[in-house]
C-alpha cells in the first residue's frame, strides 16, 4: 500500500495551472465548511441562549429541521 501510495502521490495533487485536482477541491471544501459552520455554530449558540423569543425562536426552528435532516441530503 505504501508503495501505490509512494508512486502515484504526485499525480493525486498534480495541478494544470489552470484547474485544482479533485483531493484539493476536496481538501478545500472540508476546510472552508469547517470555518463557516464554526462561525455559524457559535451564533446560533449565542442566539439560542437568548432571552428574546424572536431571536430564540427562528434558531430553534432552524436547529428542530436541520437536526431531522439526514446528512446525505
């Protein structure tokens, strides 16, 4: 395994200059929804402890059917 490995790693990030190959698109969208879903996360925590219900409110409905969502979709 660490042979195939050892022999084709530069053709797995091997770039035309013009377009990212798939592992750094892959890469790039695991580290970018990362980011966004860390900012995300802590407003809507900071939402959801709020004593105003139109603010309370929206967030738990947003967390109530993105939590009965599966994740394929």
């Amino acid at each position: 395994m660490i042979e195939i490995i050892q022999e084709y790693w530069k053709s797995l990030l091997w770039t035309d200059g013009y377009r990212f190959t798939g592992v750094a698109i892959t890469l790039w969208l695991l580290i970018s929804s990362v980011v966004m879903g860390g900012i995300l996360a802590v407003f809507l925590a900071i939402g959801r402890v709020s004593s105003n219900k139109f603010i309370q409110f929206p967030i738990w409905l947003f967390t109530y059917i993105f939590r009965g969502t599966p994740l394929y979709v």
